[in-house]
C-alpha cells in the first residue's frame, strides 16, 4: 500500500473533505499524511482526528490594494514549496491530493516538481485560483458538481463532497452537546472560523422570536406554530451556537441571560448535525454536503463577498431542491426571523427534510478515494 498525502487547510471546507478521504484511504490499508499550513487550523484538527500532520509555511495569494498579490506572501509560500519539497523527497508519497486554498499549495506544486501524481478536489461550481495553477499538470480532477466553470469536462471525474458519514443516535449526541430532548433545536454555524455577521445577527433575532423563556410564538388563530413540539415540550426551543473561538467573548456575554441557548466556541459537528432540526449558516459546499446527510433544512445567508458570488448560486440550489430557504445578507434585518418561523413548522421541515436526504451524495469519499488509487505510483 502506498502513502497518500492531503494537502490541505485555511478552512473547514478544505480540511473536513481530506479529513474523510483520509479516513477512507486509511481503512484501504493506506498511510495517510495531513500537509498544511504550519500552526493553522488544519494541525489542529488533525491532532483532534488522530492523523498525522506534517506543517509548512504557505502564504495567502489574495491581492493587495494595489490589485497585486502582497510580495511578503509570495515569499511565504515559495518558502513552503521548497519545504514541502524537501519533505516530499523523503517521504516518497504515492500520491498528493490537493483540496483547494492557499495552504494546499505548496505541497501540490512541490509534489508536481517531484513527478508525484497530484489528484484535485475542487468544490465548487468554478475552479478556484489555487486549483487553477496547479490543474494543468494534476493526472486527475474530482468535482463536486457535475460542471465546473474553468475547468474542461474531459479533465473532471464527478465523485461529490467527501463528508464525515458519521451520525449519532439523538440521546448520545445530546448528552456530548449538553442538550435537552424535546424541544426544538436549531443550530447557527457560520464555518469553521465563525461569521461575525451570523454573530451579531442571530441572537438578537432569536430573542426577539423566543423571548427570555425559549417558547415559539403564537400563531394566527391561538395555536403555537409547531404542534408537535407542543405536544413533546411546550413548544420549546434552544439553540446551539457555534461562533468560532475567535468570536465566543463577543457572543457569550450576550446570550447569558437565556438558558435556552447555547453559545460555544467550537463544536462536534457531527453531534450537531445529529441533533439539529434546522440550521443557520453560510452556504460553503461543505456546510451544504454535511447538512444533506443529515438530512437537515437550512436557512443559509449567503457571504456576498465569496468568490464569483458562489455561495449564493450553491444557496440557491439548495432552496429550488426544496431543502432550505435563501435570505440575502442585506435582507437578514426583516427576512431572518421570517425564515425561521416557517422552517418551524412541522410539515415544513418534513418535507425540507426528505429534500435535503435526496441531496445528499453519499459514498463521494470512497468514490474520490478509487480515483485516488488510479494514480498512485
């Protein structure tokens, strides 16, 4: 069996996909190494997965205000080539696999100065910068989408986005959340890092909606909008927060008045999602793959500043395959609690549901790890 090398971080879009790939390789009798950036976000979910993880510098390609890329990164990530280079000749991996973003880089371009084949996951519906410099010379290309804008179809191999396939019974991910049973639960997650925006929006939102006792509100003609939460738990409601670390001081202080709702850090996903009843995010690919699973309705916004406006497009098909609702960041103001209240009602989330289950693409980690395996060394 050969080594296979994960190039990857910056974001939990990047790291949770080669987090699953890795797992899958792994179980195929495969060496698994995590490559990223030295001290990001990705050494440290590898310590949490127990995988391997080898740290080099890697330099943000994003551009100056003098609309060029800031030469000091150039620097850094020339630097980080030469590492994973040195790296690389040692260890003589059967195969790079690069998942996109400015820490990925240096490990993919160092590994195609070697002759190692390099494998791309690309998740979105166009080719990203990173992807775009190294796919020249990658022996192979799995997508997410059937199409990706940039990227020739004879080059691309559709496997889907690579997810943790884990769940857990409600009772058990309960107890690991600190939650209760019976009332509903929504869960806010802006990415792995947090979104400062979904910070300072949605508890003041949900305050406004669920009062200082967590109840959903009435609905026209006296009933409460959920009743078969009414029937289990009073109509309750309570809310998992995961706010990114950076963000927590920000939010916690504002939310200690509600036992309702929870805010923390960092978050078990996998938990989350098992527990979830409906979810307030962004709309990464990730985010979007993790929640079809789980079978979870979303209530996404967007973040207008991603590239080519992509995360709108994904919110968007989201919402056409019946799975979620899209409330542009402008509109959040009136529109959130709007969407809230409607994805809180019972027939809705059914039928949300049973649409966010048709979306879902499982076996995307085994099938991206047989092309992975077509071009070892």
């Amino acid at each position: 069996m050969s080594l296979v090398v994960m190039a990857t971080g910056g974001t939990g879009g990047h790291i949770y996909p080669a987090v699953a790939t890795a797992r899958e390789l792994a179980g195929r009798g495969h060496e698994v190494l995590l490559l990223g950036q030295r001290g990001g976000m990705e050494e440290r979910v590898a310590r949490e997965q127990g995988l391997p993880f080898q740290g080099v510098e890697a330099g943000k390609l994003a551009r100056s205000g003098q609309g060029r890329p800031d030469p000091r990164e150039l620097l850094r990530a020339g630097q980080g080539v030469l590492q994973a280079r040195s790296l690389l000749a040692r260890l003589k991996p059967g195969a790079v696999v690069g998942y996109g973003g400015f820490a990925s880089l240096p490990g993919v371009l160092a590994a195609q100065s070697l002759g190692v084949p390099t494998v791309l996951h690309e998740q979105n519906a166009r080719l990203g910068l990173t992807q775009r410099l190294a796919v020249r010379r990658a022996a192979a290309v799995g997508t997410a989408y059937e199409r990706v804008i940039g990227l020739d179809p004879a080059r691309a191999t559709m496997v889907g986005m690579p997810v943790r396939e884990e769940r857990l019974t409600r009772p058990e991910a309960l107890s690991r959340l600190g939650l209760q049973d019976g009332p509903l639960t929504v869960f806010v997650m802006g990415g792995s890092q947090g979104s400062l925006f979904l910070n300072n929006a949605v508890p003041d939102t949900l305050r406004n909606l669920f009062g200082r006792e967590g109840l959903l509100p009435p609905a026209e003609g006296g009933g409460l909008v959920d009743l078969d939460f009414t029937a289990r738990a009073g109509g309750g409601v309570q809310v998992l927060h995961s706010t990114g670390p950076r963000w927590l001081p920000d939010v916690a202080p504002r939310v200690k008045d509600l036992e309702w709702y929870k805010a923390v850090g960092y978050v078990d996903a996998v938990a989350a999602w098992s527990v979830a009843d409906v979810a307030i995010t962004r709309a990464g690919t990730s985010t979007l793959a993790e929640a079809a699973f789980h079978g979870v309705p979303l209530i996404m916004v967007p973040l207008p500043e991603s590239a080519e406006n992509h995360q709108f497009h994904n919110a968007l098909s989201v919402q056409a395959a019946g799975a979620g609702r899209v409330v542009a960041q402008k509109d959040a103001s009136g529109l959130l609690g709007q969407a809230v209240l409607e994805c809180a009602s019972a027939g809705t989330r059914a039928s949300m549901r049973e649409a966010a289950l048709g979306r879902a693409q499982s076996g995307a980690a085994g099938r991206f790890a047989d092309l992975i395996e077509r071009h070892l060394r």
